[in-house]
C-alpha cells in the first residue's frame, strides 16, 4: 500500500531582506531601452539645432 502519510519539511531560512535602489532599477533592460531611445531622441534634436539650417 502507498505511503500517504504527510511528513513536514523544515521550512528554508528566510531570504534577508536587501534595499534595492536605483542601480537595480537601472539594471532593467525595458528601462534602459527607453532612456536610450529617449536619449538618441534628445541628442538629434541637439546635433539637428546646432549644425543644420
């Protein structure tokens, strides 16, 4: 017959809480990809302001 009785498991240790700040906001590839768009976007319009007629 199968073994159906429940054995309980000690729980893991709890992960420590670490702050997260800007870096790690910085480190997220959708961010990035958009202050870099944005970025390129504010540079054209410099470059097109200073040099073009």
């Amino acid at each position: 017959m199968p073994d159906t009785s429940r054995e309980t498991l000690p729980a893991a240790p709890a992960p420590a809480d670490e702050p997260r700040g800007c870096l790690f906001a910085l480190s997220q590839p959708p961010l990035m990809i958009f202050l870099g768009v944005i970025g390129c976007l504010l540079l054209m319009a410099a470059v097109h302001d200073l040099f073009v007629l």
